[in-house]
C-alpha cells in the first residue's frame, strides 16, 4: 500500500504526511498534513497521490525556507532530508498505469481539442478515463471550496443590533437591521413577542 494512502471508516481515502518535528511550529503547529481523496476506489485514490505528494513536499520545503530565515545567524542550514515514497506493487494497477501511460497522449489531445488518429477502442478508453480524472478533481475542488466556506462562515460571527438614529453609522457591534422590514414582517405573519425578538 501506498505510504501515503489511507482508509478511513466510512470508506473513503485521505492522503496523510507526516510533518517533521523540527518544521512543525512553521506549518502551524501541525503534525501531518491531510487531505481527503474524495475517492472510496483504492485504485484510483492511487493515480492521484502523486499530484498530493508533490504539493505537500512544496508546503514542507517553504516551511524549510521560513525555518532557514528564522536561523539566518546560523551558519548553515542542515540540508533536508527528503522522505521516499514507498508504492505497493500490484499486478492490477500496474497494468492500469501502463493503460494510461499508453493512452496519455490521445488524453492531451482530446483535453486540447485536436483532432486525434488513433483506434475507436482507444479514444473511448481515453475519454473514459479523461472524464473520470477530470470528476475526481472536480470533487476534489468541490470539497476544498466547501472546507473554505465552512471555514470562513464560522469565522464571520454576525450578531443583530436595532439602529437608533443618534448612533453614527459604523459604530458597535453587529448588523444594523432595518426597523420597517422587521414590523413588516411582524404585521403580516403575527409571530409571538419571543419570535420576533428572534428576528
């Protein structure tokens, strides 16, 4: 098995790093990185670790840089060493890789637009396999907006005010409610004293 590759309960893969004691306090304090895979297919959570260890080994070689800015006085920096990535060998993926080894420039091609001379068979196969690396990084996309959204919408922390007319815009906490659109509201749908405290 992959090194890197990991199952959770539920089925699905995560691709786990270990971060080295000495780079933790720049990585915020972290002791792996991890990323979902989106993927519950161990094969193709597989054709997909590669693109993963490369960004997490740029995130470690920049915290390599901070922690050499930080002991610029020194010397020296001691020169990384850098982790290998051991691939489980499995007949089935292999033959798999060879697939798309074999395949991957009728990919490029139909990802650019041209025209393409090859076997019908192998041009679906392309554009299957296309398709399918392109769902996975939409999925992959998909999760990392969300995780962002979720991340920013616990940050931003709205709490209602009502607005009285001697308080200069801009000043205390909150946001500003209008007083006509909430008696509005209260007039067409007669809420309880403690629903529209809650609006």
């Amino acid at each position: 098995m992959s090194s890197y590759l990991h199952k959770t309960p539920n089925g699905v893969y995560y691709f786990r790093m270990s971060i080295p004691a000495d780079l933790r306090p720049f990585m915020g304090g972290k002791r792996e990185i991890k990323m979902s895979l989106s993927l519950k297919d161990r094969d193709a959570a597989k054709l997909i670790i590669p693109d993963h260890t490369k960004a997490a080994h740029k995130l470690l070689d920049q915290a390599r840089r901070d922690k050499a800015a930080a002991d610029k006085p020194a010397s020296k920096p001691p020169i990384p060493k850098v982790e290998s990535v051991i691939w489980e060998s499995d007949p089935a993926t292999d033959d798999r890789d060879f697939e798309i080894e074999a395949l991957e420039p009728i990919m490029d091609a139909m990802a650019e637009g041209r025209s393409i001379e090859a076997s019908p068979a192998d041009i679906l196969r392309a554009g299957q396999l296309l398709v399918q690396h392109e769902r996975e990084m939409a999925d992959i996309e998909q999760e990392r907006l969300i995780g962002r959204m979720l991340k920013r919408g616990s940050a931003m922390q709205h709490q209602a005010v009502e607005y009285q007319g001697d308080t200069p815009a801009g000043k205390g906490k909150g946001v500003y409610l209008d007083t006509d659109i909430v008696d509005g509201w209260a007039a067409e749908r007669k809420p309880s004293p403690r629903g529209k405290d809650a609006y």
